[in-house]
C-alpha cells in the first residue's frame, strides 16, 4: 500500500533535516522540490509541505528565485532558541498545573506519554523515528494547549522559527538508532512523564522545572553531535564568515 502524504511528508523532513545535521548540505545550499522527490521517493505536495515544515522550524529559508537554501546560523544561535523554549514551556507547564485543565484533555497527555513508551522503550532494534517525531511534536502541542494561555501557545509557534528550536528539531532517521542518543530519548520521555503527572496533581511548581530541564535534552543531543564530528558542527556558520552557495539540486 502506498504511503499516505503525511507519511511522505514526515520522510522527506527527517531526511532532509538529517542531511542538513550531517553536514551533506552546507548554509547556502540550494534545495527544491525535485531534489526532495528523487532522493526521497516522495511526491511533490510532500515535498512541497517538508519544506515549507523545514522553513517554518528556521533550518532552511526561501529565497525568491532560487526555490530555498539552507540557512546559516551560529551555535550561541541554537543553544539561545534552546533555552527560550524550555524557559517558555516551563510557563506553559506551570499555567497548566495553576489551573483545571479538562479531563480529556489530561487523558490525551497520559495516552501520549504511553504511546511514546510503546516508541522509546521498543524492543525492537530500531526505534521507529517517524512515530516518535509525530508523537513528540502532539506532547508538546498538547502541552501548549494545557496551558490555556493564548500568548504562550502563540509565541511558542513563532519561537519554532528559530534554528533548532523546534521540539523535533534534532530527529533525524541516522541519530536515533545511537545508543547513546537512546539513552537522551529515554531521560526524555521519563520527564515527559513527569510534567504529565504534575499537571494532574496541580503541582505548578514541579512542572515548571521538569518542563524548563526538559530542553536540555536537545543541549545534551547538540554536544553529542559535536563529539561524533570531531568538535565541528557543519551546519553552524561563522558570525564573521559566511560560506559560499552551492546547489545541490
């Protein structure tokens, strides 16, 4: 049976967003449409909407004439969107906790965190990253909606934008089959857990600081990156030098 569109769509983000973390695609490199379609094996409206995903996370950006190149960034760039996020979730996590939060809105929290064990603590040798990326971002999205503030909700979306600063942004179909990548994902999921419990207890303040913690999880990721690349970071750019642009299309 033929992949439906989201699934197509997913593939061609993690694939793309993995080549971008492994350094095959350099800041300046031109993407497009047809690259995503012949590499991946995906139709041009999946294609399409994986990089208008990509863009809107602030890995890529559009360019008038050129369809969209990969955008340039420093690491000061990635660890700052790192921390404003958690310092964000946090307050949604504590805005949740603060208030009566409706119960299915509770039990989708508590189905989420067990379809994320099903994923994370999967017997199997590899983990299925296109599940746990989707599961991943409806925890999250979930989260923003327990918090019941509109402005949260709204400047967590916008802060998506920022380099690496989306909740999947560090998900890629290499990275999540290292053992200890693994491990991150498992510390992950068991805060995952907690923030869940909290909001039902209504213990604001636990909530606030697992959920703030919760992001050093992409910190920890972004170091281990460094470690298996020999120190460097292909993707992160110089605030002094940029590369030149090559297409890779």
């Amino acid at each position: 049976m033929a992949d439906s569109s989201s699934s197509q769509t997913m593939r061609a983000v993690l694939g793309l967003r993995g080549m971008i973390v492994d350094g095959l695609l350099s800041p300046g490199d031109r993407i497009s449409e047809p690259m995503l379609v012949e590499r991946f094996g995906v139709s041009r409206t999946p294609a399409r909407a994986a990089l208008a995903q990509l863009a809107v996370e602030g890995m890529i950006e559009a360019r008038e004439t050129t369809g969209y190149a990969v955008r340039g960034f420093t690491e000061a760039d990635v660890y700052h969107g790192i921390a404003i996020r958690g310092s964000l979730e946090g307050l949604a996590a504590r805005y949740a906790a603060e208030r009566e939060v409706p119960g299915d809105l509770l039990d989708q929290l508590d189905q989420c965190v067990g379809d994320l064990d099903a994923v994370v603590y999967t017997s199997d040798e590899k983990i299925d990253q296109q599940e746990y990326a989707r599961l991943n971002d409806r925890f999250h999205r979930l989260l923003r909606q327990a918090s019941g503030s509109d402005m949260v909700v709204w400047t967590l979306e916008r802060l998506d934008g920022l380099p690496f600063a989306a909740p999947n942004a560090f998900v890629d179909s290499l990275s999540l089959q290292h053992e200890r990548v693994r491990r991150i994902l498992q510390s992950s999921q068991e805060q995952h857990r907690v923030i869940a419990e909290a909001i039902r207890l209504r213990d604001p303040v636990r909530a606030q600081a697992v959920a703030t913690e919760h992001s050093n999880g992409a910190a920890q990721y972004l170091k281990l990156l460094k470690s298996l690349k020999d120190q460097e970071i292909p993707w992160v750019t110089s605030p002094t030098k940029k590369k030149a642009r090559r297409s890779r299309v």
